[in-house]
C-alpha cells in the first residue's frame, strides 16, 4: 500500500476545503442554523412534545443526516470531476497509485470532512435547543459510516458524470427529495398508513431513524434493520466502484 501518495491525495483534498471555507463550512452550518430557529423556534413551540423530547431537539439528527448526505456526496463528486475536467486526472493515474488507493485517498478525505460538519451542526444545535446523545457509540457509528458511504456514492457520481449537469443531477433531482422526504424533520407516524408504507421504500428513512435513535431511542424503524441498511449500501457502492473501475468506464473524458 503507498501509504504516502495516499497521503498526498488526502491533504490536497482537505487543503480544497480551506481553499473553500465559505461554501465547506459556513454555507451548511448557517443553512443548519436558520432551520434550528426556524423549525425548532417559531414552527417547533407550536408543535407537542414528542415522547419527552421537544420538537426542536427532534429535528437535530435530522438535520446532520442532511448534511452529512448533501456534503458527502458533494465532496466525493466534485474531488474527483475536477481532475477529470482539468485533465489533471492523468497524473494521478500516472503516478504509481493503484485504483484502491485512489479511492482511499479522495473518499477518505470527504467522509473527513462530512463527520467535521456533521460535528459542527451538532455543536450548532447546542446553542438553540437541549441534546441528548443516549447512545454515543452508535451515533458515531453511524455518522461515520454515513459519510463513508455516501462518499463512495459522491466518488461514483464524480467518475460516471460527463458534464456539470450529470454531476448536479443526483443530488438536486434525487437526493435532496429522498433526505426531505425521508423524515428528516417529521417522523412517518405522522403520516396516513399508505404514505407510511410509501415511505418505507425510501432508503434514506432508515438512515434517519437510527440516528435519531442513537440520540433519543425515537425511531420509525428497527435500529438493527437501520445498521444492516446501513451495510447493504456501503457494499453496494464498493461493488459499483470495484465494477466500473474494472471495466474503465467514463474514468476518463
């Protein structure tokens, strides 16, 4: 394993990222912010207690499943397209680098920065409404493999995408709804019993609920069917990426 152009890949990411503060870090954190005065303020008082726990204290993991899908995917994508784009991607291919070490490099890099917002919208929160984390272990758990897995989805995204628009289309047309949708910000037993069922079929709600529960054992779903949907989708994606890179598809322009 190469070990040090691993390293190389990494740094040059994460050095993107304070290249980039504003859109990195504030953009979500302020975005977090205006939703936990929003929601957890003026619509949340209005809003019962839900099980012990206020409204506002309910939509926190919500709201860092949010961030942690929207950046993760963000991050992988673009750290990848970019060289594409550029044509700098020969060099790292040039360079005595196997495709796990590619990988490695670029999505370790984003699932970093992903767990980093993800951490800077929980101490976010702290300021507007009271958090509980009942479950430490599994909500790093879960944060963790989150990020990683959403960031080997972004590194997919990143390596099939011919244009800028391929590239915007997964997380503006089809993510974005799946995380709203996916009780982000309510939970489904709010909903009539058929959109229940319909939210079922939404892969994001399973993610949702064991992070919520690792916070206030509140969640619409088993943890244990949360943490195995979890798993399938990490290796999905490791599947995938085994596959295209195997068969060279669109690596490069």
């Amino acid at each position: 394993m190469n070990w040090i152009g691993v390293k190389a890949i990494y740094l040059h990411e994460m050095d993107r990222m304070k290249r980039t503060t504003v859109q990195s870090i504030f953009s979500p954190v302020i975005s977090a912010a205006l939703y936990f005065v929003v929601f957890g303020a003026a619509i949340g008082s209005r809003i019962p207690v839900i099980e012990d726990v206020s409204y506002g204290s309910f939509i926190v993991p919500g709201m860092m499943m949010l961030a942690l899908l929207t950046q993760s995917v963000s991050n992988a994508s673009s750290g990848i397209f970019f060289p594409k784009f550029l044509g700098t991607i020969n060099e790292i291919y040039a360079a005595p680098l196997s495709t796990t070490e590619i990988i490695i490099g670029f999505v370790g890099a984003a699932t970093t920065k992903s767990i980093i917002i993800g951490g800077l919208i929980l101490a976010t929160g702290l300021f507007f409404v009271e958090i509980k984390i009942m479950h430490p272990f599994v909500m790093i758990l879960m944060l963790v493999l989150t990020s990683l897995t959403f960031s080997l989805l972004g590194f997919l995204i990143g390596v099939l995408s011919k244009n800028w628009e391929e590239l915007s289309l997964f997380p503006t047309i089809i993510l974005a709804p799946m995380v709203f949708l996916g009780g982000s910000l309510y939970s489904i037993k709010w909903l009539p019993e058929f959109w229940q069922a319909v939210s079922l079929a939404n892969p994001v709600l399973y993610l949702v609920s064991g992070f919520r529960w690792s916070f206030y054992e509140l969640a619409d779903v088993s943890i244990t069917i949360s943490l195995i949907m979890i798993f399938v989708f990490l290796f999905l994606n490791i599947i995938a990426l085994a596959y295209i890179f195997k068969k060279g598809y669109r690596i490069k322009f």
